[in-house]
C-alpha cells in the first residue's frame, strides 16, 4: 500500500503541459513565461534575480509536470526566502526520453549562468523527487564543465538511484523504463547518486521516514558524507515522499522552513529575519 502511495504521490494528476499557477495562489503580475536555451521557464517575481533566485526542476517521475502544490510550495519558499523562482519545464517521456530532460534542464541552467540571468553566489538548484535527481545530475555537470555552480542544492525526497527500483513497483518500472529507453540506468546523468560526488556545493536533503524511496535518500546521504560535501539532511519520521510540497501540518511546516534558512543561508541573507 505504501509503494502505491508513492506512485501516485509520484504521477497521478500531472500534466505533460506546462502550466501557469492559478491565480488564486500568484497574481499573474508576478509570473512571466521565458525560454532560455528554448526551454521554456516560468518565472514568479522575475524581477527578484536580480539579487537571489531558486530554480526549480520539479518531480512527476520524468513523465509528468508540476501540479498545483509545486506551485504552492515554490511561492511560498521564494516569497519568504526573499528571491526570484524559475520553474524548468523540461521534455518528457515518452515522446522524448533521456537524455532529452537532462539535456534542457542543463541547457537552460547553463544560459542562466552564461548570460547572468542569476548571479554567481547568488542562486540555488532545487529539485523534489525525480527533479531532485536531476538538479544532482545538472550539477555533476556544471563542475565537470567548469560552470559556476548553485550556492546550494537543495534536495526533495530524491529520486536519484533508477537502479534501484523493487519488482513490486510496477509504475516506477514503467517510469524508469520509459526515461531510460536504452541507456543503462547505472549511468550518473540517470542515477547521479554512482556519478562523482566531489566539489560539489552544499546539499539540504530532506527525506520522509515513511517514504518508501527513502532508501535513495540515505544512499545520497552516505555518498555525500564520503565525498566530504557539506550536508544538512532532515528526516520526519513516518512522513511519505515529498512531504514538504504535497503535505500539511506541522512536519511539511518545518521542512519548509529548514529550507528557507539554508537558502538564506547559502546565499548570504540573514535567516533571523524569517
């Protein structure tokens, strides 16, 4: 039952469709639609890049787009964080599978850099569930490729081990399978978690005690503590996968800002004035 909740914690109501949030949540004056690199990248308070800025690569199992509480956790860490946000809408299976979200998703983030659209020292990759893998995976990259990397990663519940998916889980093979096509899944831009984790900059890793991919989060756990990569990692126990974007109550509450302070944190904002 809990590997089911996963799954469609994991796919069910996405949309291949890039979205714009609702209005309820945003006022459309605060969000703008750009591409960069042809991506195409929605923007809330665009204007805040200036001084600090979030991207965001968010999860859906690399088949399915942001839904709602995305857009809801995203308003709320960059409002009271005090930055700009970039949601990446990245091509997805299984029209195109990888490398095709791994390639935009650097590709964009990469312009970003180039064009300084976000500032050296002044912005973080953020990532939940399969986004979480690829932000670890795009950053991999943007060291070997002597890129100006994020002053933080900060990591939802990660999907970052498709070698690792159970018999049971029959969605997430399927998932896995069509991301992948023919390319091995122990390769670090699918799996970053057997890539180099070395110089890369500071990790926020939040996992659920409950979810059942926490195993992927303590393996990035262990991998990161070994390669010396400075680490924060916040475990609620008995919380289900991503947690922080899709529950409520106190837990999802205390994510969030754990997560607040270390981008404040991380890019040099005091995080006492939360």
């Amino acid at each position: 039952m809990q590997n089911m909740t996963v799954v469609r914690a994991l796919t069910s109501l996405w949309s291949q469709r890039p979205s714009l949030p609702a209005r309820s949540l945003i006022d459309r004056s605060r969000v703008d639609r750009r591409r960069h690199h042809g991506v195409p990248v929605t923007w809330i308070d665009g204007a805040r890049a200036a001084q600090a800025t979030i991207v965001h690569l968010h999860g859906g199992a690399y088949l399915h787009g942001e839904r709602p509480t995305h857009w809801e956790w995203l308003e709320e860490i960059t409002r009271r964080a005090g930055t700009a946000g970039a949601m990446v809408h990245y091509r997805m299976p299984p029209r195109f599978p990888f490398p095709v979200a791994y390639d935009d998703a650097l590709e964009a983030v990469r312009e970003l850099v180039d064009t300084a659209v976000v500032r050296s020292g002044r912005w973080v990759l953020s990532g939940d569930s399969a986004g979480a893998g690829l932000a670890l995976a795009v950053a991999q990259a943007l060291r070997d490729q002597s890129i100006p990397l994020p002053a933080l990663l900060l990591l939802t519940s990660p999907w970052a081990d498709l070698t690792g998916v159970r018999d049971g889980d029959a969605e997430l093979r399927r998932a896995a399978r069509l991301y992948t096509g023919p390319i091995p899944a122990e390769d670090p831009r699918i799996s970053p978690v057997h890539g180099d984790l070395q110089g890369l900059p500071p990790v926020h890793l939040v996992a659920g005690g409950g979810d059942a991919m926490r195993s992927d989060g303590l393996r990035l756990r262990q991998r990161l503590e070994e390669a010396g990569t400075e680490l924060d990692y916040l475990e609620a126990p008995g919380q289900v996968h991503n947690y922080p974007i899709t529950g409520s109550g106190a837990d999802p509450q205390a994510a969030r800002r754990s997560q607040i302070a270390a981008v404040r944190r991380a890019l040099g904002m005091d995080p006492a004035e939360l």
